[in-house]
C-alpha cells in the first residue's frame, strides 16, 4: 500500500488533462460548449474526488484504531461545562459516527456520566465536521476554506450543546434510555501492531468508498449539470450575498438531503464556481450533514420532542449564523 503512494500522486496529477483529452478526442465536445464543460468537470472530478477520498480514509481510519468510542466517552465522561462542550466538539472530528450510530452512541455517551449537553456537542460536530470532507475540502480548496469549515462547524456544536446544557433538559430523555445497564467494555486498540492497524485501515476504504462511491457520483454529476448549465447570473441572484433569504434557503434545501459530506462537496465546488456566496454555500453543507433527517429521525428514538425540537432549533441558528456572518465578512 505505502509504496504505490508515487503511483497515485502521478495519477493524480494528470487527471485533469486527461479529463480533458477524453471530452475532446473520444467525445469529440468542445470544452468551451456548455456540454462539453459538465462532461469534462464530471471526468475530472470523480476520479479525482474518489482518490483523494480513498487517501483521506485510509490514513483517519488508520488514526482512528488509537481512538475508540469507548475511550471517547470514557475521556468526556471526566469533563464538565464549557470545557467539556469544547472537548467533545473537537473529539467529533477525529472520532467515526455516522445516523446508524446515534442511538447506541448517545445511549453510551448518557449512561457512563458524559453531561447532556456535553453529549450534544459531540453528536452535532462529529457528523458536521467530517474528518473525511475537511481533508476532501483541504485537498480541493485549500487550507483557508478548510479551516474556516472545521472552525465554524466546531462553534456550532459548541453552542448547541452550551445552550442544551444550561436549559438543563435530562428529563426529555425517554425512560428507558436510563434503565439500560451499562456494562464497561476493555478497550483493545493500544494492543494492535502496525500490520493489524493498516489492515483495518485498507478495509476501511472498502468499507466507507463501497457505500458512498454512489452518493458521490451522484453528488459530483448535480455539480457537473450546475457547473455546465447554470447561468452564473441566476446562481449569484439566488445564492448571492446580496439575497438575504438565500442562507434559510439554503439550509431549507439541505436540510431533507440525504447525503454523506463527501457526496455534497462537489455540488458546493460547482456552487462556488458559478458565484454562490461562500456563507451561504457553507450554511448548506453544514444543513446536509448536521440537520440529517434520517439523523433526527433514529434520534427521535432517545429523545422527546420538545428536546428534539430544541436541538433542531440551536443547531439551525448557529448554522444561519455562520452563513450570514461569513457573507457579511468575505
């Protein structure tokens, strides 16, 4: 796996010309032509974003056999108050979760001491500030973007579960999910060698590119269409810094989307290109991935619906928020 790393940066660096050529020479599309534009966006970008999600996975798994959810919540279980909504907001980026997780996670988290908004905090960033799509929007736009990404998203989890914590809501938690015993589990990841560390992470990028490779071919052909056909005019009027209903619209449409983040980051590249506002763009991303409704839907399981609705509604204003303050500054 380590020594085919040159192979892979030498594909990856003549991707876009053969992108170009197979539009032009097999396709026989000009690339200045609105068809030939979204063939050559498709035919770079999703081998492109594959590869690097491929990369991204491999190497965070690999980092994440040193960090278990058992040792996670055993580590925010010692942490109280604003600290503790600190901590378990950065944690959400470097530690595995996805909807499936959310009712065994939370249940855990609650059972072993973890504080309730403490809990939230982690919930809300872990999907919200994926680790795969900061590397993906590292390696596509840069450091800045990335980490303009990864902060903003860190401070909504951490006024999410701040305000949860101080309303003080434990009794919107359905009964049974206190009854449940919690039984301690060993945790084994500091016995694993090398060898067993890189099998887990190769079977990872299995794992993880075998079920989203859908998701994100379908996100990367909506973001060709855009990047082809979308009049720039229409895509600066409607999502433009200057339309102040295009960040709740933004977060109205992402919110019943059902996508991972790798998937939606080639629709925010197009969106970008085509002159949408960053705010506004970040306001959706961060709706697809932190307001999932299939998310709040498992949840619903744990949690009553005022406590629902409370979450639904912090996490919704720290993301409109984000996306006026960013299109206010930039």
């Amino acid at each position: 796996m380590i020594p085919a790393l040159p192979l892979w940066f030498l594909a990856y660096h003549w991707l876009e010309p053969a992108a170009n050529a197979l539009t032009a020479r097999v396709f026989h599309l000009r690339l200045d032509s609105r068809l030939g534009s979204a063939v050559a966006f498709f035919a770079y970008d999703a081998p492109k974003v594959l590869m690097l999600l491929s990369l991204v996975v491999l190497g965070v798994t690999f980092v994440q056999t040193f960090l278990s959810p058992e040792r996670t919540r055993d580590i925010l279980a010692r942490r109280a108050g604003a600290w503790g909504n600190l901590l378990g907001s950065l944690l959400g980026i470097v530690t595995p979760f996805c909807s499936c997780s959310a009712v065994p996670l939370f249940i855990g988290f609650v059972r072993v001491g973890v504080p309730l908004g403490v809990t939230f905090s982690y919930l809300v960033s872990a999907p919200m500030v994926n680790e795969v799509a900061l590397f993906l929007l590292l390696g596509l736009f840069g450091w800045k973007i990335a980490l303009l990404y990864a902060g903003t998203g860190v401070g909504v989890a951490f006024l999410a579960g701040w305000v949860i914590g101080k309303l003080r809501m434990e009794r919107h938690l359905e009964a049974w999910v206190m009854e449940i015993p919690y039984a301690a589990q060993a945790a084994e990841e500091s016995r694993l060698g090398f060898p067993a560390r890189l099998e887990i992470a190769v079977q990872g990028v299995r794992d993880i590119v075998g079920k989203v490779w859908p998701y994100l071919l379908a996100g990367i052909a909506v973001g060709a269409f855009i990047h082809g056909y979308a009049p720039e005019a229409l895509m600066a009027h409607i999502m433009g810094k200057a339309a102040w209903w295009s960040v709740p619209l933004a977060v109205l449409i992402g919110v019943p989307l059902y996508s991972n983040a790798a998937g939606v980051i080639p629709i925010v590249q197009a969106l970008l290109g085509k002159g949408a506002a960053l705010g506004t763009v970040l306001a959706f991303m961060m709706a697809v991935t932190g307001l999932s409704l299939p998310e709040t839907i498992i949840l619903r399981k744990v949690l009553k619906p005022r406590l629902i609705a409370v979450f639904l509604a912090v996490v919704a204003a720290g993301i409109l928020l984000v996306g006026y303050l960013f299109n206010a500054l930039l």
